[in-house]
C-alpha cells in the first residue's frame, strides 16, 4: 500500500489475548491488515483507544473522520465502552445496534457492535455473533448448527437467518488448564498428538459421557504403568473433553446440518471428532467470515450516521 493511501474505513475484531485491524476502501477491499496481542484481557479502558492508533493512525486522514466498527470484547463490560447485548431469539446485531465511542482523537467514529444473551440457559457471545453475520450474509436460508471453536465453544442453532439458541462450552480453557496445571502435565507430550488415539477417545467420551472424571485419571495411570506415550495421552485428554462435549449438544442441536467456523488446529479437531461419530460437518474459515461480518454492518453507516 502507498504511504499517501489512507482508508475508507477500519475493521476491528478485539479479542481477549489479540487484536486485529482491516484497512478497507469504500467497497469493502482489503487495503491492509495489521494485528497486535493488545487485546481486552490486557488494556485498562483508558488504553484501547492508544492501542488502535498503534496500528491504525497512519491510515487516518487528517481532518476526516474515518469510521471503525468494532466487534468482540471491546465491547464488554471490562472493555473500551460496554455495548449491551441483543437477546435471542433475534438476528445478529446490525450497526445500528452498535454503541458510539467518544474518542479523544476527532479523527476516529468507533462504532462497537454488540453481543447476544440468551435468558434461559443463561450464556452471552461477544465478537462470534459478528462472524454468524457474515456466514449468513452469503447463506441468507442458512437452517441448522453453528460450531465456533475456540477456547469457549459456541454451538448456535440458527433458523432462516435467526439465533434461535445457544450453549458456550469451556472445552479449550478446561484442555489448556488440565494439560498444564493439573496432574496429567507430567503425562502428554508438549505438541504432538496420537490423532488414532483422539479419535477412540471421541467415541468412547460420547458413549459414557458420565465416566469423563474417571477418564481423565485414568490417562495419568495409564502414563505411569501401561506404556501410554505423550503423544497418545494428548490425544486421550482432546479427544475425552471434545467427545464429552458432542455428547452434550447432541440432544440440543441438529447434528444433521453442521458448519464448522474456524480453520486452527481445533477447528480441524472438532471436524475430526464429528466425522467419527458419523456426523458430517462443513469447515470455513473464520476470519475471513468475521470480516464480511464486519462489511456487513458497514454497509448501513452512512445510514446510521447521517
């Protein structure tokens, strides 16, 4: 990009541990992107505003304002400006749901769009609702599941462009703690998995979900006195924890229409563990849905902002 090309407008997504900036034109083509690992779990409110500018203020034409429309957890309630949330059933939320921030530089219109809550079971989603926009901008009759993998998985039931229902599950955090806090570090490998391994496990989780407790002791114990390698004993914690989870959404949410969100190394987990169980899953990437999610709302600015 030349040094004198400043954007049409800037795309956010602010995650917990990252954030991540588009330059866009005014038709919505990529000009640039740029990311930091400022994200919300590391920012007081009064430094969000000086993270972005790290990575956006030569963008920026003087005297203009250049708008930024902001999904994910700047938007919560320990983030830049708390943005409340819409309630399901409902569509994703639009720009003109979005809360308007006042920043201190008179070059910046930040626009932060909202999450969505769900009443009964209680649960929230910040910055995925934005890539649930963005799928069904390009699948408009979309009737079936969501699965957004990450650290805390979202399965989104989703009827003729509706989130009908959701559940959060903290698989990735429950792996992540129990792989390096609990007694089982002493038994997985650092990176490597046995992907034959994970895959019983899936099915064996899936099958008693209710021994999972037992189970996961029983790769410690089986490290100690059954010749289990690192490799398939990172493999058995996955595979247990993800299995345990299909088993819990199974009864919940058609598994017959699954699109996967996602294009890591858990996202292809989850697309693994699925096809063991004999469900067939549809895997995108994530970022470039977040993104047209992102398009999405700014198409009605000039509409929100007159």
């Amino acid at each position: 990009m030349s040094l004198q090309a400043k954007a049409d407008w800037i795309a956010v997504d602010w995650g917990t541990t990252n954030l991540r900036v588009w330059a866009l034109d005014s038709s919505g083509c990529e000009m640039i992107h740029r990311s930091s690992d400022k994200g919300m779990g590391g920012l007081a409110a009064n430094e969000f505003e000086p993270a972005l500018l790290e990575l956006v203020a030569d963008l920026l034409a003087p005297e203009i304002k250049t708008p930024v429309i902001v999904c994910g957890m700047a938007g919560s309630r320990q983030g830049w400006a708390e943005a409340p949330y819409k309630t399901t059933p409902c569509t994703p939320p639009s720009l003109e749901d979005a809360t308007v921030v006042h920043a201190a530089d008179s070059r910046l219109d930040v626009r932060i769009l909202p999450g969505i809550k769900q009443r009964d079971p209680t649960d929230v989603m910040r910055g995925e609702e934005t890539q649930i926009s963005g799928f069904l901008a390009d699948n408009p009759g979309y009737s079936g599941t969501l699965c957004l993998p990450g650290t805390h998985t979202k399965w989104v039931a989703v009827r003729d462009g509706v989130v009908e229902h959701f559940r959060t599950f903290m698989t990735g955090e429950m792996f992540a703690l129990l792989s390096s806090r609990s007694v089982l570090r002493h038994s997985l490998s650092a990176r490597e998995i046995d992907h034959d391994t994970f895959e019983q496990a899936v099915a064996d989780a899936a099958e008693n979900p209710q021994e999972i407790a037992a189970s996961l002791f029983g790769i410690r114990a089986a490290g100690l006195i059954a010749g289990l390698t690192g490799e398939a004993a990172r493999g058995r914690l996955s595979g247990y924890l993800i299995g345990a989870e299909l088993a819990a959404v199974r009864d919940g949410f058609d598994l017959a229409a699954i699109t996967l969100l996602g294009s890591d190394q858990i996202s292809k987990a989850y697309h693994s563990a699925l096809g063991r169980l004999g469900y067939r899953a549809t895997l995108l990437n994530a970022e470039t849905i977040t993104l047209n999610g992102l398009v999405l709302a700014y198409s009605s600015y000039s509409k929100v902002s007159s």
